[in-house]
C-alpha cells in the first residue's frame, strides 16, 4: 500500500494497473514495504487510471518476483525491528496477466478496509505481548539490584511502576481476548480494534519506558534486551495505520 508520497492516506495512491490488451501493466513506486526484499510474491494496491473515484479505482494485483519491470530496492535502515526487511520497490511497465487480479475489478479499498482490521489487530497482540515480557524480564532485575542497601523492588515507588504496569497490561489484555474472540466469530470489530491497537501500542510504549527506566543505566546498553525492546516497541504506533487514524476510523464510526 504505502508510497512514498502517501501512507495514511491510502486513497491518494499513485501507483497504477492500466488494462492493455488482456494484461495489466503496472507503474510506480511503493516504500516501507514489510519483507519486501525476502517475497516471492507481493500483494500490491494500486489504481486503474481510467476510473477516477479513487475508492472504485483502487484494486489488489498478484505480482511474482522476477517479473520484468519489478524492481526490489534498497532495504531500509531502521531504528528497530532489524531482523525484518522493510523495502522500497519499483515498477516499470511491469506487466501481469488480468488474471492476477484479487477479487472483483475496483474492489480492492473494499477488501483493504475489511482485512485491515485484522492486521491491526495482530498489531494489538503485539503489542501486550511486548508489554508482558517487557515486565517479566524487570520484575527480576528489580528484585536483584540493590541500591541504598536494599532491593529496588522494595521501593515504594518501584512498586507502584510494576503494579500500575500490570493493570494496564491486564487490562489490554482482556480487551484484547475479547476482540480475539469477536474476530473470530465473524464479528466487526472496527471501531474496537481502531481503539484497541492506539490504545495497547501506546501502552506497550509506556511499559517500554518505565521498564527501561527501572534498569537505570543498564537499559540503555545493547546487552540487555530491555534496550532493543524499547527501539522496537516505537514503531508500535505508526504501522498498521498510526494511532491517529486509528483515532479518525473510531470517530468516523461513531458517527461523530
Ligand atoms: C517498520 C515498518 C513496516 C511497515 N510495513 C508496511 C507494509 O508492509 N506495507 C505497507 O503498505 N506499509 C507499511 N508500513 C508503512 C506504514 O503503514 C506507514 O508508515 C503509516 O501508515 C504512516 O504513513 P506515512 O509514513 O506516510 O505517514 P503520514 O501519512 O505522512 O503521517 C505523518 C503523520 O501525520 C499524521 N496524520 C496523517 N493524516 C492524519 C489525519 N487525517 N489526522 C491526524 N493525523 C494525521 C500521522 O498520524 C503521522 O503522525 C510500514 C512502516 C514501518 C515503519
């Protein structure tokens, strides 16, 4: 989906799939692309130009790696979450067979907007998920460092930081079961994932910092894991749709 010119604005894509002669000939540029440099094959968003309303002109295309005119570029350098690939491709006068179209002509921003809020909501487990094992590894360094002669679980201030941190993880976390098991019933859950994924990314951040913070000094060295967490709890509220929009979505279907 993402271009470089547009993410959260997923209708204002560029990218294009003209119809010529039987085949689809695509064009553009797509950026931030997850394992785009390891796929074989890629699902990819983009416009048919001769339709103008851009939610009836967005459709989803199959393209194999190796096609000409599909060029993978460089792989970004991020902050976080280097072990996965995030890519930048290209397309040339890249042509597919119309076969490789997803779904019926134009119904591609129909089918986006249906699955994304699946994608979110793995951003959600994600999210607790980091949370809980952020907590876990600090529970036993503040039961082990010791300042002022004692432990610093012992300080009441400490003990306020992991309690507090528990409720909000025990609380995204039933949220979260929940919308499991709506998802899984069939269930729209729109509006609540759209509040679930700003709400538990934002506090998976907060659990990140306080639980660095607790390390004191050793947080802020590579050894300890606490460290790479916190790099990679960040990106929590931009992908998948920033916490923003996720904000917009929820209100929209509010009727507000
Ligand atoms: C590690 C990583 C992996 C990614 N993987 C993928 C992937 O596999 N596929 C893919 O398609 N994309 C992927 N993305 C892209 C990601 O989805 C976008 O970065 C994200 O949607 C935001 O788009 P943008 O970066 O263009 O920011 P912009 O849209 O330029 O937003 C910039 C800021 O403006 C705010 N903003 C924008 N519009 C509004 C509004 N209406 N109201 C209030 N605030 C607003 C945003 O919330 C944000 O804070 C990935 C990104 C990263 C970092």
């Amino acid at each position: 989906m993402t271009e470089p010119n547009t993410g959260s604005d997923l209708a204002a894509i560029k990218t294009t799939a003209a119809e010529k002669g039987g085949d689809i000939i695509i064009n553009g540029q797509k950026t931030f692309i997850s394992n785009g440099i390891n796929c074989d094959l890629l699902v990819l968003a983009a416009r048919d130009p001769a339709i103008e309303n851009p939610y009836q002109a967005i459709g989803l295309y199959l393209v194999e790696a190796g096609t000409p005119g599909f060029e993978k570029g460089k792989k970004i350098k991020k902050i976080g979450w280097k072990g996965q690939d995030t890519a930048e491709l290209f397309f040339s006068d890249c042509r597919i067979p119309a076969g490789n179209r997803l779904g019926e002509k134009g119904g591609g921003f129909m089918m986006l907007v249906q699955k994304l809020q699946q994608e979110r909501l793995m951003c959600c487990i994600i999210a607790v998920a980091a949370a809980e094992r952020m907590l876990e590894m600090t529970i036993p360094y503040c039961k082990e460092r010791k300042a002022f002669g004692k432990p610093i679980s012992k300080f009441q201030n400490t003990q306020f930081k992991i309690v507090e941190m528990a409720t909000e993880i025990k609380l995204g976390r039933t949220f979260l079961d929940k919308l499991i098991m709506d998802h899984a019933e069939g269930k729209n859950i729109v509006v609540e994932v759209s509040m679930a994924k700003y709400w538990t990314t934002e506090m998976a951040m907060r659990v990140a910092d306080q639980c660095l913070q607790l390390h004191g000094g050793y947080g802020y060295c590579e050894e300890y894991p606490i460290a790479r967490a916190w790099r990679d709890t960040r990106v929590m509220s931009i992908f998948a749709g920033t916490n923003e929009i996720m904000k917009t979505i929820a209100a929209k279907f509010m009727g507000l």
